[in-house]
C-alpha cells in the first residue's frame, strides 16, 4: 500500500493534464493535495532528522489539510448512507400521504411536474444530510498530527516499526512449523530456528573474514582457502538469457531492429570519449564489426539505500529488444543514465532513457582481451528545461527533436531505474517520488 501511495501522484497528474476552465481549480487542488500528503509520507520514512524536515513535515501536513476538502465527496460512510436512505423513505411516504389527503383534481401534466418537484426536493436533502456528515474526523488522520511531533521527541518512526514483528513471527514460528512433523512442532521450531541462527552467524564470520587478504586456516579440517580482499561495493552483471545468433556487432543490429550505421556511429562516438588506454577498443569500423558480441536480457544495478551508503538495492532492468518477454510484448525499461555534469539535466540530476540493448564486445585484436560491457539506451530530452511543471508538480519529458536519441554507454553509467508516466504523444511525466533516494536527489 505505501508503494502504491508513491505512485498515485504521477498517475493522478497523468490522468489530470487536460482540464478545461471549469475543472481547472478542482484538478489543481487534487494535485496540491495527493503532493502533500505523498511528500509528508516520504518525509516521515527519514531515517534522521533535522530541524528543516520536521519544519517540512509541518508544512506539507497543514497543506494537505487546507485542500482535502475537495475529496469530501467521497467521505460518505455506510451509516451516513443509510441514514439518507432511511430518510429518504420517510420523506417519500410523507408526500404520498400528502398528495392522497389532497381532494383536487389535476391533470396528467401538472402530476408529473409535482412529482419532479418532489424527486428534486428528496434529492436535495440527501445531499444536505450527507453534506453535513462528511468529515475526515478519523483515527488514522488524527496520527498524521501526531507523528511530526512524536519524531521530534522520539526520533525516526522506523525505530517503532510494527513490520520486525511480523517478519519475525513468520520466520521463527511459520516456517519452522511447515517444516516440522507436527509432532511435538514446538520443539522443532525451536530446533530450526536455531540451526538457522547458527548458520547465519557463520556467514557473516565468513564474509568478514573474506575481507581480510591472506589464508585462514579451517578448524579441525586442515584445509586451506585463499582469500582475497572483496569489494564492499556491488558491481553491475548482465545476467538473463542471451540472444541467439548474436555472435557479431552486424548480427546484434539484426536481431534488435537497429540500422547498422547508427550502431557504428554512436560506438566510434563512445570510443572517443572514453579515456585513452591499452584496452579501449579500436576506431576501426572494419575491426570493430569482427569483434565478438553477446547479447543480454538483464541487467542488476546497484542503487545505494538513501542514509545508508553501506547498503544497497538491486534494481533490475530488463531489455528484450523487439521480443516478446513472458508471451506479451516487449519489454525495455525506463532507466537512469548518467553522461555528464549535473548541471546539464536542470532538476532531473540525470537523463532519463529507455534501455533498448544490453551486450558484451570482446576486444580480440587487443592482447588483453578485455570485455567492454555496453548498453545502448534511447535518450529523452526535458521540457522546459528540466524544470517542475508548476501544476502538476512534475518534471516532463519528451523525445528528441532533430536529434539522434540512440546512444551508447558502459553499463556503470546506467545508475537505477525509472518509473515514467505517458502524458500525451510523445511524452512522459517523470515520477520523483518513486522512492527516497529519488525524491531527496530530485525534489
């Protein structure tokens, strides 16, 4: 549910993008509303705080209750719906009560008007009746007050958080049940969850030992494991199934639907501006179509956790080309590409691209044989400058005009991916608030 919470904005500002006058102030206060309550969401998942965001979080509360009125309408609850009902019925009766006391005579036309005067009046109100008991006087709505100033004195929220509970009732009780005998299941509980604290422990003395360069010596064993020093920081892997008959650069271009000239131009272009060594690839067209290619389905990228540098997610990417991927069309991501200064992308802080191909080019002539791993991306462009589109509080983009939208870079310069939104031909509203790290970046 708090996913889906942080992706309702851009959505809402997807489906809100063409109002005329009359709806102009209701979608504008639908979006300024769904935008605070989403920003205060995101606010409160701080892990520290400052001063500054609890003065945010102030803020974007006392927003969201100046303009969610406009969602009073649908307020109504099931005792208010009955009570409209209840009094809608009485009212009903009332008038036929009075209209069979009445002793004059009326024509077929004047019944009918008495009747859509009564229809109008019984539905006037109910809507009085349901008017006056709407109101957003609810638990859940009076902790959103609460919680600004319980950070204030308790620290973050997530250090009161109710999932470890629930996570740990399921892995120390649920699991250790479903594989026990159901005999005496207490006791095999206990057992596994024991055996799986003793394993974990082992691990990690592993992986901190791993860290250490040198030979550990294993207890009561006499065998030896050489080590080395691992890298804290995951790397990026192609991974998924490779493509058929992709063996050189010509049949790559083939199987994705990419002219062979424009895979060549933007390679030479890449050639060039990476930094001059033995094993860059050579800027020879003739050369550079022998080489040996691989094509790739995925791509795992490792995304630091926003306030913990040490930690990371693995978002992954998956780029089909023009294949259909589990029996339904194709699939290319929408990624973040990072080709340049931040001050190039205004507030995006990044390029927002789809990824159309993921391969390998193996460096035969070179004695190193290194392996390049390269993706080719389609690039879009901001509007405005990169700059938020005040309405919807969105940042839009769009594809190239007279540009070449194809490019080519390492697959470390792709740093996450992207949820984008379609906003009309050809255009796409970028959803900042997808996640923490995005919208601290971003916003």
């Amino acid at each position: 549910m708090r996913n889906l919470g942080h992706c309702t904005s851009a959505v809402l500002a997807s489906a809100l993008r063409n109002p005329d006058s009359s709806q102009y102030q209701d979608f504008k206060s639908t979006l300024k509303c769904v935008s605070a309550l989403v920003h205060f969401a995101l606010m409160a998942q701080y892990r520290s705080h400052i001063p500054d965001t609890h003065s945010y979080m102030e803020s974007y509360l006392q927003t969201f209750h100046q303009t969610k009125d406009i969602f009073l309408e649908f307020r109504t609850s099931k005792a208010t719906r009955a009570q409209a009902n209840h009094q809608d019925r009485e009212l009903r009766e009332l008038m036929a009560d009075q209209r069979a006391k009445a002793v004059c005579h009326r024509t077929v036309a004047n019944r009918r008007q008495l009747a859509d005067q009564e229809m109008v009046e019984r539905s006037d109100r109910q809507a009085d009746l349901i008017r006056r008991e709407k109101h957003f006087n609810f638990i859940k709505v009076h902790y959103l007050t609460q919680l600004a100033s319980h950070v204030r004195r308790f620290g973050s929220k997530s250090m009161y958080s109710t999932e470890i509970g629930d996570l740990a009732h399921k892995d120390q009780i649920k699991d250790g049940y479903r594989r026990s005998n159901k005999n005496e299941a207490a006791r095999q509980i206990l057992s596994h969850y024991g055996r799986q604290h003793a394993l974990g422990i082992r691990l990690q003395t592993i992986k901190a030992l791993s860290k250490v360069e040198g030979v550990i010596v294993v207890e009561d064993s006499g065998m030896e494991i050489l080590t080395v020093p691992s890298c804290s920081t995951p790397r990026w892997v192609l991974k998924g199934r490779r493509m058929k008959n992709t063996s050189t650069l010509t049949e790559l271009c083939t199987a994705l639907d990419i002219h062979y000239s424009n895979m060549m131009e933007e390679i030479l272009c890449f050639i060039r501006q990476t930094a001059t060594d033995d094993l860059r690839l050579r800027a020879d067209p003739a050369e550079l179509g022998l080489l040996s290619v691989e094509g790739f389905a995925q791509l795992e990228i490792p995304v630091p956790n926003f306030q913990e540098t040490d930690r990371f997610q693995i978002h992954r990417a998956r780029c089909t080309g023009t294949k259909a991927f589990c029996n339904s069309g194709s699939r290319n991501d929408w990624v973040w590409v990072q080709t340049g200064g931040e001050a190039n992308y205004g507030d995006l802080r990044g390029r927002v691209a789809r990824l159309l191909a993921l391969f390998k080019i193996r460096n035969i002539p070179c004695e190193a044989a290194a392996v390049h791993c390269l993706a080719v991306v389609g690039i879009l462009d901001p509007i405005n400058g990169g700059r938020f589109h005040i309405p919807s509080r969105h940042i839009r983009v769009g594809n190239r005009i007279n540009r070449q939208d194809m490019r080519i870079v390492s697959i470390e310069a792709v740093i996450g991916q992207a949820q984008v939104i379609p906003s009309g031909e050809k255009q796409w509203i970028v959803n900042h608030r997808i996640d923490l790290k995005t919208f601290n970046e971003i916003y």
